[in-house]
C-alpha cells in the first residue's frame, strides 16, 4: 500500500514520540543535535494549539513526520522546522518532499514568511535534502521563502 499524507493528531502520539526517537537517534551521529526530549513535547504542543503537522502513514502505521510549527515567542511570521524523518525502508518514495509541500502549502495560506530550521552539522543528507527543496542553506542553518522565493 502507499503511504498516505495526513494530519497528525493527539491520537499519534505515542507513534509520533517512537519517529522523534529514531530520528533524533539517527542524527546524533553527526554531533549534539536538540534531542527527542524538547521537540517531541513542542510537537505535542502545537497538535494540542491546532497546528497542523504532517505525517506519512502506511498499513495503518506512522512513517515519517514533517515537524514545522509556529512559536508565539518567536518572530512574526516565521516557522521553525524542528525535522522531516522518515523511517529507512520507506525512504527514496518522495514522502519527505511531499510532506514538506503539504507544509508550505498549509503555512503560506496563513501568511506565514519564512521556515528556518537547523540540521546536525554533519548530516549532508539532511542538508542535501533541505537544498533540494528549495532551501537556502548556510552551514548547518536553513532558511525558506515562503512568499514564493526559491530560498535564495
């Protein structure tokens, strides 16, 4: 079956915790990254405060997430990525890119300007990846147009 994109809800968390987990696992190996115990609690903070996350879902299990989410302490009109992971067998299928579409799709409607995020200083399939959607990346920090710039 093919993954399906789709809103998170508060009935994936403890779905969503185990992808925040691997992912955080997984990057870890390039060096201090934020960790699982401050983006999983932010996630379910922002599904509870109605954001709208993304997930791939198949055979009825989670697969991967796109974890983008606005902070009132933050600057106006700004989303932060906090990570997109999916999970190894179902990489290479473009849910990552979907994802992240569905993203900016979602957050251009509500006005928002910019995504910035960050990536483990040495994960280059993170910032390979953040590139090739349109990202413009500096380092390890990246930073998305949203009012229709390529990033650039």
């Amino acid at each position: 079956m093919n993954p399906e994109i789709r809103l998170l809800t508060y009935d994936d968390a403890l779905p969503l915790q185990s992808l925040v987990e691997a992912g955080s696992a997984e990057v870890s190996q390039y060096g201090p990254t934020i960790g699982s115990g401050t983006i999983y609690p932010l996630l379910i903070q922002a599904i509870l405060g109605g954001q709208a996350l993304f997930c791939a879902e198949a055979d009825g299990s989670l697969v991967g997430y796109c974890g983008w989410v606005s902070m009132p302490s933050g600057p106006e009109g700004t989303v932060y990525g906090t990570g997109t992971f999916v999970e190894k067998e179902h990489r290479g299928r473009g849910l990552a890119r979907e994802m992240r579409e569905r993203a900016i799709e979602h957050w251009r409607r509500l006005g928002f300007s910019q995504v910035i995020g960050t990536a483990a200083a040495g994960n280059q399939a993170g910032l390979d990846s953040a590139k090739a959607a349109g990202f413009f990346v500096s380092g390890h920090e990246m930073r998305f147009d949203l009012r229709g710039s390529d990033g650039e």
